[in-house]
C-alpha cells in the first residue's frame, strides 16, 4: 500500500503539502489558532483548553502570547511551564518536542520543513520536513530561527537573532548566524 503524503512527511520523505488530507488539517490548525488569537487573555483556562485540542500534546501552565502561528498544531509535543512570547511561528510538518520550562522571546521561528536544493527537484513542488527537539530549561532569544532537524540540549541559552543550524550542546551559552557556542554555562 502507498503511503499517505502526510505519512512521508512525517517520515522525512518528499511530499506534496497541497494533498487534501494536509489542506484541511492546516484549515482545522489556522481555525484553531486564529480563535485562540482573538481570546481574552485573562480566559487562561479556555486559553489552555483550546491549546490542548490545537496541540499535540500541551503542559500545565502554557503561556503563549497572541499572535501565534502554526502549521498543523498537531505536531507540537510541549512540556510543562511552556512561555512563547508574541508572534512566535512552528511550522510543524514533522514533530516539534518542546521540554519543561522552555521559553522563548518575540517572534522565535521554528521551522521544520524545507524544501529540495536542486532547483529542478523543487520547482516540482514536493516539500521535506525533519523534527526539532529542545531540551529542558531551554531560552530562546526573541527572532531566534530553529532550522529543520535541530537538537538543543537542556538548560542552553540561545542568543537573541541567533539562526540555529545544527545540534546545540547542553548546558552552553549559543549565539549568531550562524549559531555558535559561545560559552559553557
């Protein structure tokens, strides 16, 4: 049996994002997130709750400031005491693993699809993603970009501006474009 576009891209494989099964579950997302946008801050229940349906899975205690940008909700897997400050954008087409207690400053992008280099391969359309995952006790300076594929080690700090293009070790102050280690903390 062929696989489903949304199985290769949660596999890594190229896929074609305009597939019907994608379109609407990127339609549910930006219902989701739009109704969360327009809610009352002081609603921190309702807030939680609608963020618990948009996500795949969401920690107590999740704080994230309107306005907040996804492309499926679903692929988002956060831990406890989560902070994103306003304009924050994941764009989910693989996994996104957020520890506890990660924070980030305004307009912190995650994305993790990409597209082919080989411009004849990508003006065909097809489309790739690969997972993110960040550590425990992790800061994220505001307009901080998180590439496709990246691994960030718990209790890191990252540098506001910073583009993050590989792994960040635990435990190290990172910073720059590209990122790199800077200090050990």
């Amino acid at each position: 049996m062929e696989k489903s576009e949304l199985q290769k891209m949660l596999d890594g494989e190229l896929y074609v994002a305009n597939d019907p099964q994608l379109i609407e579950m990127r339609l549910q997302a930006r219902e989701l997130f739009t109704r969360y946008n327009q809610m009352r801050y002081a609603d921190k229940a309702g807030r939680q709750e609608l963020l618990a349906e948009l996500f795949g899975e969401v920690g107590e205690s999740t704080d994230i400031q309107a306005p907040f940008y996804c492309d499926y909700g679903c692929h988002i897997f956060a831990g406890p005491n989560l902070f994103m400050n306003f304009g924050c954008v994941v764009l989910d087409c693989a996994r996104v693993t957020l520890g506890r207690n990660v924070s980030m400053g305004p307009n912190v992008q995650i994305y993790t699809a990409y597209h082919p280099l080989n411009a004849a391969e990508r003006i065909k359309g097809p489309e790739l993603a690969a997972p993110i995952w960040i550590g425990d006790n992790v800061w994220i300076g505001g307009s901080s970009i998180i590439c496709p594929g990246v691994k960030i080690g718990e209790n890191t700090t990252i540098g506001a501006g910073s583009v993050v293009t590989k792994d960040m070790p635990a435990n190290v102050f990172v910073a720059g474009n590209p990122c790199r280690v800077i200090r050990e903390i």
